[in-house]
C-alpha cells in the first residue's frame, strides 16, 4: 500500500516563541521497512518544553535538530509492517525516534512494545507511565532526597512533571507547596491532589507568598521554572537544602546563558546542593519506577491529566506554545492519527 508521510522539518532557528513559520509541513512517500524496521503509524505525539530547546542551536544534552532534518519528538504508534521478529502488525509501540511525522520507519532495537494496562489510556505511556513519571519520580527521590516532614516546593506544579512530583512528595511525607498560573490551577493542587498550598505567581508575590506558607523555609526546591520564581524559592533553602533542578522554561525562548540563582553565596552559608539532571540517564532503571508508580496509580494515590489537543500534526508549532503561556490541563498531548 502506498502512503504518504506528513513531517514538519525545521526550517530555522525560532527568535522567541515558536511558530509555525520556523518549520514546513512537507508531504512525502513513506518508504518501505528493512530488515530490522518497522513501519509504525503514530497516534500521539508528546508535546514538551524541551522541544523549543532541540530546535535552539543552545548546547545541551542532544545535538539541535538540524535544520532541514525532521522535527524531533516522542511518539507513541501502531505497528503497520513489521520486518523484526518480535513486532507484529498492531502492536503498539513507543518508536526508536518518533519525530513530528505520521509515519516513522523506526529500526525495531530501538523500539519498545507497551503493554496495555487495564483502565490506562494509551496516552499516558507518554505522561505518568512515560517519561514524564520518570522524570518526576528520579528527579525527586534521587536528586531531591525527601525525608518525612520536610518542605518540598514545586514550581510549574500543576503541570505534567510538577504534579506527579507534588504528590510524589506527599506520599514520602513531606509537607508540599505547589506553584502555578491561576487559581483553577492553584485550586487543583490543593483539592484533589493533596498539596498542603498553593502559589499563584499571576496573583501574588511569590517569596511572600512561602513566608505565609512555610515560614520554616524550604528543604526541597524542584525547579521547573527558572527566573524570578526560582529566586523566591532559593533565596528561602534552609540549612543543608536541596535543589533538583529539572528545567527553567521561563528562560527557553531568550536566546543566551540561563541566569541562576543571584546570591550563588547562599550555596556555601546554608551547606546547599544544587544538582541538574537529565531523565534520559534513568532509563536503565525504568522499570523499577514504572511499577511504584503503576502502584500509586491503583491505589489512587497519584492521579494525572493528559491534555489532548485534535486536529491533527498540522497544530503541532501552535499546540506547543500552549506550554509557554499555560494554556492546557495536564500533559500536553496531539492527536497525530486515530487510534486502531
Ligand atoms: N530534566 C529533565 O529530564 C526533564 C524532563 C521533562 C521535563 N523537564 C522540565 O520540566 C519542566 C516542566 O515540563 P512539563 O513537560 O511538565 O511541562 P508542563 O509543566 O506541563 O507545562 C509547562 C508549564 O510551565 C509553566 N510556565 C511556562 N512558562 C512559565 C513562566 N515564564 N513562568 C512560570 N511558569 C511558566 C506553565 O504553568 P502555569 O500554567 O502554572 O503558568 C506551563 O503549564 C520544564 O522546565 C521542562 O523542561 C525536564
């Protein structure tokens, strides 16, 4: 059967958000597979900060995305050739690089089958049983370190990682403070997901919105955000503090060095640890995560919401400025192609 591919190939450097004007959407016959590949139609394609940072020419944990090259991008799809013992047509797999395109030819090494979970949505192999709950779950227990009691601030908190981690937080026994945009966020963090408080940084100040909160100050920042809103919380570490610095996507669109913390001092008078980490490093250790967290979700002791956004590969560029403006629930997903 002869199909035709849809991809969005980078054309240039984005100068501030991004917009559908830095990439094509190109239209063009999908080969057949090799021997060892798969031809997989992608269903959803996981939208995520970092992606503004694949398309910057910014060193950093992957080479950019060339221009002319294919868009990168986590997907997950339907196998529909098979030329690899051990896929067969229909399985549903996460492929090696998905890219923003229907169809990927993906070599089948790199390809990981996913097994349906009862009551899961396919979409959260892409979110709390993804890389998001990887990210989440590692960034806190490895790098925050939370013992019970402790204060654990988490920015961007009402999004993707910044959830999980909250109430990952709260299950480990600490007392958590959630910051986001608005007060439907805000209101969220605090009902249903257990958080002790919440910071709505359009609203209020933030540094004096945590001395109202946890006038004790803050053993754990899981940062997000970057800025203003991680001064507030640094400024507030207390002796022997934690840093696990996630990302700082309120500087993703300047172009330049990613300004930290303005009193770099604070680090050495309050015995301070500040440790950027990177998911893709946890992989090895994926499945250990994958069952405590598929745990708390059967227990109902973690919940999540996935933001799917219709209409096809053709929203992508716009779909992704949502992240940088807030304008979505939950982990934010398109809809490439119909599920089977
Ligand atoms: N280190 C890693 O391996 C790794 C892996 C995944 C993600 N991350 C990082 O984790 C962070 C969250 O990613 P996510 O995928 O979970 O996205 P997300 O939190 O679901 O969405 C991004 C959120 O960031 C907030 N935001 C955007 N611009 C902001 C600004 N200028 N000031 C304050 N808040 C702002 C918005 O929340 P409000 O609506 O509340 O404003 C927005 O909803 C990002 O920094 C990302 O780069 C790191």
């Amino acid at each position: 059967m002869d199909r035709l591919n849809q991809k969005w190939i980078l054309q240039h450097r984005p100068a501030g958000g991004v917009s559908a004007a830095d990439l094509e959407l190109v239209h063009a016959p999908v080969p057949p597979p090799r021997d060892g590949e798969l031809l997989v139609r992608n269903l959803y394609l996981s939208l995520d900060p970092t992606n503004r940072l694949w398309m910057s020419a910014r060193e950093q944990y992957l080479p950019p995305v060339g221009i002319g090259e294919v868009m990168r991008g986590v997907t997950v799809g339907v196998v529909e050739e098979s030329r690899a013992d051990g896929f067969a047509p229909g399985d549903i797999v996460m492929p090696g690089e998905g890219g923003w395109q229907l169809y990927t030819i993906s070599a089948a090494r790199l390809a990981r089958k996913l097994k349906p979970v009862p009551g899961v949505p396919l979409t959260a192999h892409l979110s709390i049983l993804g890389p998001t709950g990887l990210t989440a779950y590692f960034g806190l227990l490895e790098i925050g370190q939370p013992k019970p009691g402790e204060v654990l601030v988490v920015s961007a908190a009402a999004g993707a990682v910044g959830s999980a981690v909250g109430q990952i937080g709260k299950i480990m026994g600490c007392k958590v403070i959630g910051i986001a945009g608005g007060p439907a966020k805000c209101a969220w963090l605090t009902g249903a997901l257990g958080f002790d408080g919440a910071v709505d940084y359009k609203a209020e100040d933030v540094g004096a919105a945590l001395d109202r909160l946890c006038p004790e100050g803050v053993d754990i920042d899981f940062e997000n955000v970057g800025g203003t809103i991680m001064n507030a919380v640094f400024e507030r570490l207390r002796q022997n503090g934690r840093m696990a610095l996630c990302g700082m996507i309120a500087g993703y669109n300047d172009e330049g060095p990613l300004p930290g913390p303005r009193d770099f001092g604070r680090i050495l008078m309050q015995r301070l640890t500040v440790r950027g980490f990177i998911v893709i490093d946890y992989l090895p250790r994926a499945r250990e995560a994958f069952t405590r967290l598929g745990q708390w979700i059967a227990e109902g002791r973690l919940k999540w919401k996935d933001h799917v956004v219709e209409g096809g590969l053709a929203g992508a560029p716009d779909a992704l400025s949502r992240l940088f403006t807030g304008n979505h629930d939950g982990k934010l997903l398109l809809r490439i192609s119909p599920e089977p």
